[in-house]
C-alpha cells in the first residue's frame, strides 16, 4: 500500500528548507568575500552581487510557499532607505561627477542591503545563532592560522601563488594588512563573548577562548595599526562592561588567561619586529605614510568643502581627487584612508548625518538587548556585534575597510542582527497540576493515619 503525503505538509516541508538554504546561503556568501580576496576584483563583486540577488529570490519563493508574506521590521531600514535616496537623487539630479561608478557602487550597497535584510528575516532563534557563532569562530581560526602560516613563509603572493598585480603587505587572504585587521576586528568578539558566557560547556569555553586570541594576536602581527587601535578599543569596551556589572572571579581568569595567550603568541612570533611596528610612525613595505595620510585628509576637506551638501557623487572620490591633490606620490589614491572623510566628500553632509542617525539608531537598540549577555543569547549576540562594530568604526578613521566589499557586507549584516528583534525562545513544556477540592486532600489525610506503616 502506498502512503501519500498530505500536499500542506509537503509545501511546509519545502518551506522549511528553503529557510535553512536562506540562512546558510546568507552567511556562506559574507564567509567567501575574505577569501577571495576581500571581494574586491569584478569577479568576486559579480558573485556577491548575483548571490544576494538569488537568495532574495529564494526568499520570495518561502514567502509563497508559506502563503503570506511576513517581514521583520528593522529600525535600521529607515537611514538605509534614506541613504538609498540619496543615491538616486544624485543620479537623477546629475549631482554625481562621475555616474558610471555611482551605478555601479549603487549596487554594491544594493547587494549589502539585500544581505542585511535577508540576515533579519532567516535568523530568528537563539539556536541559529549559537550555529552561527560556532561557524565564525571556527572560520576566524582558520582563517588567523593560515594568516601565521602565510606570514611565516610568505613568498610575497597570495596563497603562495598569486602575485598582486599594484603591490601591497599581504596578510592573510588580503592585498592589504589592515583589511584583515578589519576582519578579524569584527569576528575576534564572537568566541571571546562566547567563552565569558554561560552557554556552552567548560571545553567548548576554552576552545573559544583559545581561537579568540589567535584572532586578536594576528591582529598584531599583521602589523596594522589601526587594527592594533581597534582591538585595544575593544577590549576596554569589555573591561568597562565587566567591570560595571561586577562579573565573577571566573571571569577574570579566564580574560587573564586569554590575555596570556595573545600576548605569548606574539612574544613568540612578533617579536623585536612587532615592537618596532607598533613604535614606529613612519612607512614600512608599500603601506602609506602618516604624512600622506594627512595630506590626503586636508585635500579631501578642500574636497567636501566644494560640494558640502549632497558630494561630489558615490564611489567618485579616486576620480575627483587628482583636482585637489597637493603633493607628489607614486601611488594611486583610490580611497580617502578615513571611511567618514570619504562618506563627507561623496554623499555630503545629508549622507553623513544619515551615518549618524543609523549609528544613532544602532546603538539605542542594542544597547537595550545586552542586559543579562551572559545567560542569554539575545545578548551575548549583540554584545559580540556591538564589540566587533565599534572597532571597525575607531578604524574607520584612518583607514577604509568599509570600501572593501567583504569588510563592508560583514559590517551592515552585524548592525542589522545587533538592531533586531530579541530571538525567539523554544517553548517550554509547563507541567499542568490538578487543582484538588479541600474535602478530598482532608479525606485522604484520615485514611493514611490509618494505614500501617511499611519498612523497605
């Protein structure tokens, strides 16, 4: 006899699975962005492009296959919708120097807010979450060994096989040293949070901790300044944190044993040329020097200062530059080294204030969702967000890590999970107790003294 599936549970059971695709297919695109390169080559940016465009597609096909459309609403929508605006308005007002590269940026951060939005809709319980967070921890400590790995025997190519075509310090998977400082500056907080918690056992803790500082010592190692800045940063924001809600011995231990090992890990690999890094200000490899940095910085105000309101256009700073530019150098300047100089130059300061309403936003949010981080994975989520996002922003102002597409998709989707809704709890089983009547409980008294007492 064949037994045949009831055609509602089918549809149910595809909608299912078109839901785990989403959620896995979401953040499987945010892990291949860093290793290939940072997603910064036409290829890599086509791929990212067309892939968060397929999975708003499977998540029409949910939608309807579910037979309504349900949308989880997001206070960081507003400044991103308004920041969309803004774009347009430069196009169809003919506000863009070079609308070309507006477009075709347009739609770069078209695929990051598809990404952002999908990422609020597929991830909506704590144990997603915990999944996810065991995934990015172990990525980011393959990701930091094979950085050690590469630094050790580095033959001046991308995994040993690739040489960039303009030059660069590579680190890692990146052209640039400090984009993978970004990197891990935003993933160094998720096993770090993870083994302060309460949620996973002894082992799983320590394993945790030990990832979290090979991630931070690469950081160091990796020579970026900005990056060693960042992660500092960071830091304190956890130290204020726990020193403020008073955390227990154990806590302090095991941040002293974390501390012991990044500091060890670069004792043991960094030394006299890390101390040198961190002492020095002046140019080592290709990286650009302090001095052309602020000479960039003084250009692009007289930059910003031409076109204050709605800039010069998006992506239409490396074309605008050369008209402002006061120095000589051999290098191309394609991006300003200060994330908030170049948002001032390109999109204004209507641009730059919606920055500051979607921080604004951000941080009101998430601040109300820490609460109980330890016991909680609402909160340990959202601490770990909120860590990771206020390095990259302290980097942000002397670097651009959010103009490199992984970094920057990374960046949106953590904002958009910090910001979220609390995820939903598993229901609990409650045990149902029968309320009985007086007289029965009084009866039931008089017959057990009347019973004979039983030995075992």
């Amino acid at each position: 006899m064949r037994v045949t599936r009831n055609p509602e549970n089918r549809r149910r059971e595809r909608a299912a699975q078109a839901g785990t695709a989403l959620l896995y297919g979401i953040f499987g695109l945010l892990l291949f962005g860093p290793v290939a390169f940072g997603a910064v080559e036409p290829w890599s940016i086509f791929l990212m492009e067309a892939g968060s465009a397929a999975l708003f597609l499977l998540w029409i096909g949910k939608q309807v296959l579910d037979g309504e459309m349900k949308v989880r609403w997001n206070p960081l929508f507003l400044p991103m919708g308004a920041f969309g605006l803004l774009i347009v308005s430069q196009l169809v007002f003919r506000g863009s120097a070079y609308p070309h590269d507006t477009i075709s940026l347009a739609l770069l951060y078209l695929s990051y807010a598809m990404l952002s939005f999908l990422a609020g809709q597929a991830l909506i319980r704590g144990s997603q979450a915990g999944t996810l967070a065991a995934i990015f921890s172990l990525y980011g400590a393959a990701l930091a060994s094979f950085a050690l790995l590469q630094g050790i025997s580095s033959n001046g190519k991308l995994y040993w096989i690739r040489q960039p075509r303009m030059g660069g310090w590579i680190y890692g998977p990146y052209v640039n040293h400090n984009h993978y400082a970004g990197l891990m500056e935003m993933l160094v907080p998720i096993p770090l949070v993870l083994s302060l918690t309460h949620l996973a056992s002894t082992r799983t803790r320590a394993m945790a901790a030990v990832a979290a500082a090979v991630m931070a010592g690469t950081i160091f190692l990796s020579g970026s300044r900005g990056g060693m800045l960042a992660i500092v940063a960071e830091f304190i924001i956890l130290a204020v944190l726990l020193v403020k809600q008073k955390r227990s011995l154990r806590t302090a231990i095991g941040i002293g044993v974390f501390l012991a090992i990044v500091v060890g890990l670069l004792i043991w690999i960094g030394g006299a040329e890390l101390s040198k890094r961190i002492a020095t200000v002046g140019p080592l490899h290709s990286d650009i020097s302090s001095d052309v940095r602020t000479n960039i910085n003084r250009d692009g105000l007289k930059m910003f200062l031409k076109k204050p309101v709605l800039g010069w256009g998006l992506g239409t700073f490396p074309i605008v530059y050369p008209q402002f530019r006061t120095f000589y150098t051999n290098f191309f300047v394609n991006e300003a080294h200060n994330d908030y100089l170049q948002l001032l130059v390109e999109m204004g300061l209507l641009g730059f204030g919606t920055m500051l309403w979607f921080l604004v936003t951000l941080y009101t949010r998430a601040i109300k969702k820490i609460g109980n981080w330890a016991g909680e994975m609402s909160g340990a989520v959202t601490l770990a967000c909120v860590l990771g996002l206020s390095g990259i922003l302290v980097h942000s102002a002397v670097d651009f890590n959010l103009q490199i597409p992984a970094n920057a998709a990374l960046f949106y989707v953590l904002c958009t999970i910090a910001a979220s809704e609390p995820f939903a709890q598993p229901a609990r089983k409650r045990r149902v107790v029968r309320s009985t009547p007086p007289e029965e409980v009084a009866a039931s008294s008089r017959e057990a003294l009347h019973q004979p007492a039983t030995n075992f």
